[in-house]
C-alpha cells in the first residue's frame, strides 16, 4: 500500500491527539482490505515528547465501576486509511510493533 494524494478524514479527530513531526512515506496499515477498496492513505512521524494520555471509554466505563486503561502515545509511525465504508488508524512504535489500532465504521 502506497501513500494516496488524499489525507484520510474518518480517525482526523484521533490525528489531533498525537504530536506529529510530518509526514513519513512508510505505511504500517493495519486494515483487512483490497487495496482496490482505499480512499486515502497516509502516514507521519510521532514523537513522544508529549503529555497526552488518551482514555478511550474512560467516562462510561467508570461511571459503571468497570476498571479503564489508558494510553500514552510513544514514538514511531501513526498511519491512517480510509476504505470506502470504514476508516482505519495504527500507531507502530520505532521497534515495529503495533502500539494501537483503530478502526472506526461509517454508520
């Protein structure tokens, strides 16, 4: 899979959380696709240095008294996809492993 000329726009709000350092030409997809089927794809540098901390669920899982995790952001490569009816997000630290993986449906 290739960078496309389009920048993905299904996990952009996740995109926001991270602190990027530009663009990266490697794409470390972590979606079960025909390639034929990719709207958009690409890919950008993260870098740790930040302080964000992201808790998915957080709020409805406390408010239940069920135990929630949370993630910070390391450095590495954070690659989005979008597919014609879902989107896809990876973030794969500098070791090449998957840290975290997102898929979001189109409702």
């Amino acid at each position: 899979m290739t960078v496309t000329n389009q920048t993905p726009t299904k996990t952009e709000e996740i995109r926001g959380l991270l602190q990027l350092n530009g663009e990266s030409s490697g794409l470390h997809g972590w979606c079960h696709a025909d390639e034929s089927a990719v709207v958009a794809a690409r890919a950008w540098n993260v870098s740790s240095g930040g302080t964000t901390t992201v808790a998915p669920m957080s709020i409805y899982l406390e408010a239940l008294a069920l135990p929630s995790s949370s993630f910070t952001p390391v450095s590495g490569t954070w690659t989005e996809i979008d597919l014609q009816e879902r989107g896809c997000a990876s973030l794969v630290d500098d070791d090449g492993f998957l840290r975290l993986g997102i898929s979001i449906v189109d409702g």
